[in-house]
C-alpha cells in the first residue's frame, strides 16, 4: 500500500515539493491478509421428476452450473466453492406441494448415508430441480438449520434450478446456521442482526460484476428483501462457519471426521406425518433445540429417555429430531407417538 495526493485540477494552486506528497516514500507497505478462507464442498444433485413418459428434468449444462458455482464463490467467504455433480435422484412423486418439498428434503438427508454416494461430511447436499411441475403456495428453497460446526445430519437444502443462484446462496447460508435476517417479512428473524431493516451495513463488493454495493441501500441475502447482497454480519458469521467445518473434518481428518456415534433421525413432514431416517455417522450438536424422547416398547410402555435435537425447516412447519439410534421399537415425542422402527 501507498498513497499520493495529487492535485484536484489543473488550476488548483498550492506548494508541492518533491517527494513529500507520497507516504510511505520508500518502498509501498505490505497488507497483509489477517486470515485466509477455505473451500466450500457442495454435493449437487439433479432431482429428475417422471410423470408416466413426461421427464422434468432441471438445467445441468456447464454454463449453468459453472455460473451457479460462480455466484455462490462470489457470495461466500471462501477462497473456492467446489460442486460436485451427483447422480441423478428421482424421487417416487411430483414436487408439487409443501409435503412434497419437504419429503424431498428429508430424503436429501438420507442421501448423506448412501455408500453408493459417498458424500463427505463437510459437503453441502443441494437438491436442485425443475420448476415445470405446477406447486402452490410452494417455496423457492428449503434446508435446514445446522446450528452447529458439527451438524453434518443438517448440511442439507433443495431448491429450483431457474432462480437458484440467489435462492441457493440463501439455502446454503441456512444451511450454514443462518437465520433470516429481519425484512419483507422473514419468518424467524435472527434477534441479533445489527442493522435496522436488515441492510447490510457496510459497503459489499461482487467482484464478479465489479459493482460495489451501498451500505442502506442494500439487503442482507438472509432476508427477504431486494437488491441482496451480505452483510458484515453474515458474512463474518458464514466465514466462521467454513472455517468450523474445515477444521473439523479436513484440517485433522483423525478427529470427527471418524464420529462414529450412530443417529437416527425421525422426519416430521409439512404435514406433520412422521417417518423415520436412514441412520447417520455423527454427533449430536451441542447447540441443538434440546428435545427430549421417550422410548417405548412394544406394549405402549415408556423404557427411558433420549437425548436428542430438534432441526427445523427454515422455509415450512416441520423438521427432524435427530436421536441416539434406538435400534427398534418406537419413541414419544411432544406426546406424539412415531411410527415404528
Ligand atoms: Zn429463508
């Protein structure tokens, strides 16, 4: 870094002697960059809908996706955002209402227990989809809440391939803990974001499109309103995050990355029909919504207690409550009786 002042226009008048007008005068200051970021691991999966011979099928050219990837980079504190393509899932029904896209979800979870998929803990499922099946009153996108560095069972979003860059920045920061942030009528908003009318505060830069972004005239993505771009807030909250989750799983792969405790989760849909989840590799997270279930045996009696956590859907009623695996049998939970398992 150095800095001149030089003067404003040919007319200006003045004394300027040599040398004294740039600071340092010797050689330029280093800057030096306080931390660096890390990747980012996206696990994209082509959600293919049939329809008797009819196939909706969502956009995977290599334009699409590589200007999606872009954007996300663009969004993120990461030095790099990497997609890696999936195989093609073609869920049993059409995504066309609520309880669909939240089924669709749940079964996003499932997949980070697929041998066959071999999805990382780190990576960040994203479910992506047509929108040429009609659905009312439907989401954009939908995830889960990982309330924590460790919440690998949450890593979990879905949206629509036509508008996904922005929905799917948004998604994914959900994904990353992220609560809305309080304007256009959000629901949930995050208590502590800093401005008022969730602005973002300060200047944003894109340093794709070169464009620099006011601090009150611009929303943070976490919320409702438009233009969008982050916040100091989320940004520093999304910066944390990546930075958990490398440390965790990459920096030291002898650590949680080998979490062995076997989970269970048990989906509570839109509609509020629970079923239960393939089992996951993990750890309960510490900063869960502590909720506490009843095991029950086969004649209705309860056997104990479970610890266990409540994950909710950012976008609709409903989520998961992830649990020890009970192995068999049935739980209570909030006086509702599950399917057996
Ligand atoms: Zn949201």
């Amino acid at each position: 870094m150095q800095v001149e002042l030089v003067e404003a226009s040919a007319t200006a008048s003045g004394p300027e002697r040599e040398g004294e007008s740039v600071w340092p005068d010797g050689d330029p200051h280093p800057l030096v960059v306080e931390q660096n970021g890390e990747l980012l691991r996206v696990y994209y999966v082509p959600v293919v809908q049939k329809d008797g011979d009819t196939e909706y099928a969502p956009d995977m050219s290599d334009d699409h996706v590589e200007s999606i990837r872009r954007q996300m980079w663009a969004a993120f504190p990461a030095k790099d955002v990497e997609l890696v393509i999936g195989e093609d899932y073609v869920p049993t029904y059409l995504i066309s209402d609520n309880n669909a896209w939240s089924n669709l979800l749940n079964e996003m979870v499932n997949l980070r227990s697929d041998p066959d998929r071999g999805v990382e803990p780190d990576q960040y499922v994203y479910g992506v989809f047509s929108q040429s099946v009609a659905c009312s009153g439907c989401p954009a996108g939908l995830s889960y809440l990982a309330y924590s560095d460790n919440a690998d069972y949450s890593r979990a979003s879905i949206g629509y391939d036509s508008i996904s860059a922005a929905t799917m920045v948004h998604e994914v920061g959900h994904a990353h803990g992220r609560e809305h942030s309080p304007c256009g009528g959000a629901a949930g908003p995050d208590p502590n974001y800093p401005h008022e009318g969730a602005i973002i505060g300060v200047r944003g830069y894109d340093l794709l499109s070169d464009v620099l972004f006011e601090p009150d005239t611009v929303y943070d993505f976490m919320s409702y309103c438009w233009p969008a771009w982050s916040s100091d807030y989320t940004w520093e909250a999304l910066f944390q995050r990546i930075k958990g989750v490398n440390a965790l799983y990459n920096a030291a792969p002898s650590n949680a990355r080998l979490a062995n405790t076997a989970l269970r989760p048990l989906f509570v849909s839109a509609d509020g029909e629970m079923s239960w989840g393939e089992p996951l590799r993990g750890e309960l997270s510490p900063m869960g919504l502590s909720t506490p279930v009843e095991l029950i045996d086969e004649l209705g009696l309860p056997m104990g207690v479970l610890d266990a956590v409540f994950v909710p859907y950012d976008h609709l009623p409903g989520g998961m409550i992830v649990m020890p695996d009970p192995g068999a049998g049935r739980v209570r939970v909030a006086g509702r009786l599950s399917p057996a398992l």
